[in-house]
C-alpha cells in the first residue's frame, strides 16, 4: 500500500533516480515581494513515498495542494507516480519532488497537503508574510506559537 512518509516545503526539490535532492527545505515562513498581487512565489514541494514493490510499477495516482487559511485551494498537483521495481510485500522508498510558481491571494496561514492511492498523507502548515518595500524597514513578525523553523 502506497504512503507519503514525509512532506516539506523547499526552495528547489528533484527527484532523479528514486533519490531526492532538496535545497533550503524544511521552511516554515515564507516573504513575498513587496506588491504581492504580481509577484510570484517560487517553492518546491518535496515528498518520500513508500510503496509496496509491486505497486510502483503499475503508477499510483497522488495529488498534492496547498489550501489557505479559509480553505482556498491555490496549488494543485496531480499526477502519477511510478516507483522503482521490488518484490510484492517489500517497500521500496522513492520521491516526488514539484518546483511550482504561486501567486499567494493574501498574507496568512497555509497548509500543505498530500494524498496518495486516494489516501490522506501529512499535512504541513507555513505562513505567508508581505516583504516591506526598500524604502521601509521590515520587521520579522513574531514566532506564531513555537513552529519549528522559524526564520
């Protein structure tokens, strides 16, 4: 039976031959441009699975989204995934790694998600912050309530 084992947020992920590559994942806030209604935010969406050796080959359907606080479906993804061959009752581990271009509508609460074979996977939250303009100096907006990886 398909699973997602973990889930995070990057600035860039590959997946290539089964490993994953990320880099600067595991953040938890994220700074827009200072006119957030056209700038464009560029993440990574990085994910290990864990499938049954003989599902792999036969592509297990996953979808990933990233919802707003209210509920606003802002990114989604679905496809196919098609892991390395292993033997009926052996997981084998592989990757799923998505580079993506989000206009976020508003400052806030996100949440990632992910579901594989129709299966809900773990769901990751993240906040949304506006960058100041260079002719303002930005403060950091204080720790929402002990997150890890707070910037």
């Amino acid at each position: 039976m398909a699973q997602i084992e973990t889930l995070m947020l990057a600035n860039h992920a590959e997946s290539v031959n089964g490993l994953l590559y990320v880099h600067g994942g595991g953040w938890s806030h994220h700074w827009r441009g200072p006119d957030p209604g056209e700038q464009r935010s560029q993440l990574a969406v990085a994910a290990t699975v864990l499938l049954d050796g003989a599902d792999g080959l036969g592509g297990v359907p996953f979808v990933v989204r990233i919802r707003s606080e209210q509920g606003q479906e802002v990114f989604r993804a679905d496809g196919t995934l098609t892991g390395p061959a292993g033997q009926p009752g052996q997981p084998v581990r592989t990757g799923i790694a998505l580079n993506a271009s989000i206009v976020f509508p508003h400052e806030g609460a996100y949440s990632l998600s992910a579901e594989i074979a129709g299966t809900s996977g773990p769901s990751v939250a993240f906040w949304v912050h506006d960058r100041a303009s260079s002719e303002t100096e930005a403060a950091a907006p204080p720790d929402p309530g002990g997150t890890t990886g707070y910037l």
